[in-house]
C-alpha cells in the first residue's frame, strides 16, 4: 500500500514514486554500479533532482541576496538531502 503521509521512513517517502521501487529492489551491493547509477539517474531525472548530482552545492547566500536567489538556494538544498537518502536507502546495508 503507498502511503502519502508526509511522516515515516524515507522508504516510504520513496514509495510514492513508482520508479523508486527500481531502486528498493535492485540495491547497489558492490557490484553491478553501472546499472545501480542508471537507474538512480532514471529516479532521479524523475523527480527533477537529478542536477544535484553534476552541479556544486552553491556558496552560502550573501546579506541582500534575492527572494529568487533565497528560494532557489534552500530548493537545492532540500533536493540534495532528499537525493542522498533515496542514494543511501538504494544501497546495501553492508557497504
């Protein structure tokens, strides 16, 4: 059953999302990191979370930076978070 709470465990939050449960069920083990990163990036362009993988986290905000540059500096920084957990939620408890 998918739960659409905002509350619980990432992987629930992911469930939401169809393609995630690519990722729930072909855990990266060690093994195999070709096909584990492309169907991270598929979940990922998915989401439109995928430029945080190429692009640098952006520099601290300066005093009088826009209400444009503001959202757009805390949207990537709630992106990035999201993204590292659906990465550390896809891979194996053992690595």
């Amino acid at each position: 059953m998918i739960r659409l709470e905002s509350s619980g465990s990432c992987e629930e939050k992911m469930s939401k999302n169809p393609l995630t449960l690519i990722m729930g069920n072909n855990k990266f083990n060690g093994t195999i990191y070709n096909g584990w990163l492309r169907n991270l990036t598929i979940v990922l362009d998915f989401e439109n979370q995928d430029y945080v993988l190429d692009k640098t986290l952006p520099t601290a905000l300066p005093e009088g930076s826009s209400l444009e540059e503001r959202i757009t500096f805390k949207k990537w920084l709630e992106d990035n978070r999201k993204v590292r957990n659906i990465i550390l939620a896809s891979m194996n408890n053992d690595i």
